[in-house]
C-alpha cells in the first residue's frame, strides 16, 4: 500500500494467498494489490482510506494543528498488555496528546521482513485497528515495505499522526512556572518491565502487564474542565526521569519530586530491583506527566480518578526556582538527591 | 529524538562522538541527545521543530489538507542521482503534490542498524535537508530508532507529509473522462536502472542518473495556470503501467496509449532489453502521468518544456470508453496489446 489508492482498487488479483510475506508483497504488482486487499484495507477501512488517491484528503477545520512521527521497532512484537500495533496507536495518539491535540487522522507505514507470517501481520493490523477505533482515530494513508530476510525484524511500523488544538493553551516546557504541580496518571515502569520479562524469559509471581494505552481522552477531559495545563509530556523513553529533566532544562527551573508519593507497584518495584534498574528510569506508554497550576490540583485529581487512564494518579512534587540541579528528589528516608538524566540507554527497542 | 522536543535540549551531553551509531544512539539518553543536537539539529534547524514538544504545532489555513506516508528501503543508500536522503523527501512531496496539494511539512522517522558509520547518516541527513530545503518544506518532527546490528540494514527512512489544497478540483481517478489527454512530464525508467547498476556493478556506456525530483512545484505552475487537471499519478514501484492502470480501474474506462510518444532514453531502452525490463514498469521517483482535458494540452505542454521537471514532457495517449482491457497500446509497428498490471515484482527495494 504505497499510497491510500492501493487500499481499494479491483483489479485482478492472485488466486493464491501465501503464509508468508515475499518480497513481492512490497514491489508494487498485483501480489501487494492481493495483501492490500486481504490484510490493510479490510481491517482499516474507512472513508478517507477510501480515497483512491496518493494522499488522504480531508477538511481540518481553522486553526493551529499538531504533527508528529514516531518509528516502532519493539523486539518482542506481542508482550504482555500489548503488541507492535496497539503501541504504535497510543503512542502517536499520546504524542498528539502531549500538545492538548485532539487526534484526528494516523497514517501507517510498514516495513516488512521476507518470511514474516501472514498470521503476524494479520495480527497486528487487527490490533492496531482495534487501538484506533477504541480512540475513534482512522487510519487514513499507509505505506508497505518488504526488505529481504535478515535486513529486518519481522515487522517494523512508522505511523505518524494529525491533531487539531482547539484550545488556547500554550501547552509547553516553556509555560511551566514555578509553584506548578507536577502530577502523573499512575503508577510507573510496567511497559519496559513487561518487555524485559518476555525477552529474558522471567517469570514473576503475577504476570506484569504493560501499561500501554490512549491518553488523548484523558487530556481532552482536563482540557475541558479548563484546567490551567502548563506542560504535558508522556513518560516513554527514559522514563519519568527524563521526562522531568527535559522539562526542568527548558524551563530554566528546578521540579522536587517526593518519592514516597510516585506510585510504583510492589511486583514491578521487586522486579527492579532484582533486574538493576531504577523505576524512574523504566518506559511507560500509557502515562504522562501534567504540570498544572496548584489551585486545580483537586480538579485533576478529580478527573483522573474517574478516568481508565487516571487510575492511581497523584502528586508526585512541584516546580521550583532553580535548585542543585534541574530534578531533585527527597528519599523514602528524607534525603535530597539529583535524579539525572539517562546516560546511555537501559533498554533497547522498548518501543 | 523521538519528538520535536529532542531536538533542542541544552542539557550535559557527552564530550565524546562516536564513529558508528550505537544502540544507546536509539535509547532515549544522553548518547540520543548527543546525536540529535550534533546531527538533526542544526541540519534541519527550523521555527517549528525549535518547539520543544511532542508534536510539531504550526497553524493551518481552513480547508482540505492531504496527508501522505511512505517507507524507504532503497538499497544501495546511494546511487547516480540521489540517495535515500533525497528519494525520502522527494517520494512524499510528490505523493502529496498528485492531489495538487501544496506541500506545508514533513516528519522523518529514522530507523539506524548498529553500527552504522556515523559518516553515512550525516550524509543523508544532509541530502535531506537539501532536498527539502529545495522545495522549501521544513521537516518539523522526527524520531530515531536503533535496531542491533543484522535486524536492519543501515538506514531506513519513513516522511509523511502534510499540504494543503487550496484549489477547488477533485484530482483523482474517478475524475477521468473519455477524451482526457494523458501526458507524461518526461522520459522514463531511469531509477530503476540507475539503481540496478549500482546493485549489480554494470557499467554502461555513459551513467544512468536516477529521475529523482520533487514535481510540487511544477503542479502548483499547473494548477495556477487554471488547468483542467483530472488526475495525477507519481509513477513510482510498477512504473507507469501500473499507474495507468490502477486509475483506468477506478475510472471504469480505458487509458490508450502510443508506444511511439514514451519518451525513453536510448541508454535506457538498452539497458532495459539486456537486463528484461519493460521500461513502462521501471520505477520512476521525479515522472508523473496527468491526465487533462483534451483543450488544455498546448498549455500544459507550454509549462512543462519551461519548468526543470518538465523536460521531455510528451502527449501519450488518451482516455476512451472501455476498450479490451484497461490499458492499450499502440506499438511502434502499429499493433495493438494490452498492458497488464505487473505481477509480482521487478526489482525489490528500489525506493
């Protein structure tokens, strides 16, 4: 599916569907028109999709739109609380998110390895159409690649993603003041440890589920409630740590974070510790940080508590003027330390 | 970076470059930051990627915007006339110029092998910027991944666009009407062998550069022009067989061509009948086919011979009722056939 077009013509196509991917699913000829036809347009269908054209074409209304890209190359694809596809929907939508868009449209690109199963492609594609409808966000261009066996990794997607901002918020690191609440949606380190788990082939007492999930909905609720959002950012990469840092450094001030009010459950905590890692550090998918004016600390709360996405969210420190170092964190025990930036990575392909 | 955020943090970073691209350059730490403040950063420095958030935010006029997504594979990374860098630009530009949209941004999602010299990215960030910089598109978001060493194969590239249509036609295949007049804006098949000679170390009489070219321009000359435009189609993986028949199939009527009006270069005709190409499947990345109305053909012609992306630009063929089969072609010896769609594939990873 080079193009919207290729989702939905009625040519001729093969008699025979394969059980794997060939390299001629991605050359432009009637065995991609076949896949197209059986796997993508199906699945995704839509009326946009169903344009026939180079380029999905739609009405935005006036206004300031947000634009974003991420490539997904999690390793394994399927995990516990998730897959490749369900977590390249949530987390474009979380990145929309991020600048208080309301998503509108995803596009899908994937990249392909020779011999892939036609069952695992299936099964992401039903997966990444079950995330998107459940945010109400079609998928409205895609594009497919097929790279020869050992130049990829079974699958690999890119989806990049169009929200419209309908409210008058600069929702950035440059609007966080000193006084703001720095608040998180729950409890954190289940995506990067649910991966580990899988990869390394550990087994906890319970099953620890990735938190992967759409926080675009979430957002709109505190949007409407006229909250005063200062800064938005979701926790992936780098973890909560890192987020925060990049925050502090842009803004020129200090966030103190209280350790003993970040939520992180007992199993992933346990599993931290034995795996050597710090939980702020750890990627999350389905969390965020929201710095927001104090007096709608109860607001918030309010709303989140309320809200799938907000179960367990709480306050975790506050912004102020520039202190030792950009993020600061008094201990369980009442110590201050600096929470630094990731230096390196703690886990490839998390995502 | 996996966000516009990324882009230009000022925090500690390491004093140390690397020579090749490391799987902590895809870890969400400081080696990312490094990378992103010494590569992408000051290569695709603009406004809107200067936003420091999650999702680039730029204002949009009302009205029907296009949105487009592709993958490149492109192996070899370089090759006579291009690279993966330029190809990545100019594939997006021009499926968002075949709505006649006109191009506004575009994101770049990277996905690095360990162990790529870092010399080799740079050079393709560079060939990027440089093509985007040519057509005046910013690249406003971006992302980067790193995948070990044997799950990839040096670079892959994913852009999506976005652009804006501010005319008031419906350019698509269901806009074909008998009569229309199918020219093409100049020869064909040279990507395709420019990239094949590389692959395979021939060695031709004179070099074969790739078409590799962004057409937006040239479409926005026609479309000011007021032309009739019924449809248009970059004639990329499958070549311009595929392309008119992908639109005389939604059209429901025939495309007939005069195989003595293709303009195909000798070298390239030569070179096609050593190796078994038709040049009418090669892949192009700077030709596009546009079917017009039959009364607007001087003009667009005129057009054309003056624009750099028009030379060579020929009339050839017409739209008639449905005839034997989608596509027709009169040979040079006057006989008729039908141009099938391509089965299969002819050369895999060509774009």
């Amino acid at each position: 599916m080079t193009d919207t077009r290729d989702f939905s013509l009625s040519c001729p196509i093969p008699k025979t569907d394969y059980p794997t991917v060939l390299l001629a699913h991605g050359g432009g000829g009637t065995l991609m028109q076949r896949l197209l036809e059986t796997v993508f347009f199906p699945t995704f269908q839509n009326e946009i999709l169903d344009q026939h054209h180079d380029a999905a074409v739609f009405p935005v209304p006036h206004g300031r739109i947000a634009f974003t890209t991420d490539s997904y190359v999690v390793n394994p694809l399927f995990f516990p609380g998730g897959d490749i596809g369900s977590l390249a929907v949530h987390g474009t939508v979380n990145d929309l998110a991020m600048s208080g868009a309301r998503p509108l449209a995803l596009s899908a690109g994937f990249i392909l390895e020779e011999g892939l199963p036609m069952e695992t492609l299936e099964r992401v594609v039903r997966s990444m159409q079950a995330a998107a409808a459940q945010v109400d966000v079609p998928i409205v261009t895609g594009d497919t690649k097929v790279v020869d066996r050992g130049k990829g990794d079974g699958i690999f997607i890119n989806t990049a993603g169009i929200g419209i901002i309908e409210h008058g918020l600069e929702i950035s690191p440059r609007s966080v003041r000193e006084g703001g609440a720095v608040l998180i949606n729950g409890d954190l380190g289940r995506h990067g440890i649910a991966i580990l788990a899988v990869r390394e082939g550990l087994a906890f007492e319970t099953a620890i589920e990735s938190d992967s999930a759409p926080l675009a909905d979430l957002v709109q609720q505190l949007l409407q409630a006229g909250l005063r959002i200062q800064c938005l950012r979701d926790l992936t990469r780098g973890g909560l740590a890192s987020a925060l840092n990049e925050i502090a450094e842009v803004s020129g001030l200090t966030i103190a974070l209280d350790e003993r009010a970040i939520p992180v459950r007992e199993d992933v905590r346990g599993a931290c510790e034995l795996l050597g890692f710090d939980p702020l550090y750890v990627a999350n998918e389905g969390r965020m940080a929201a710095i927001i004016d104090p007096e709608d600390v109860d607001n918030a709360l309010e709303i989140m508590a309320a809200h799938p996405q907000g179960q367990g969210a709480a306050v975790i420190g506050r912004v102020t003027s520039r202190a030792a170092a950009p993020v600061v964190m008094t201990s369980r025990i009442g110590s201050s330390r600096i929470v630094d930036r990731l230096s390196g990575e703690q886990l490839p392909r998390i995502c």
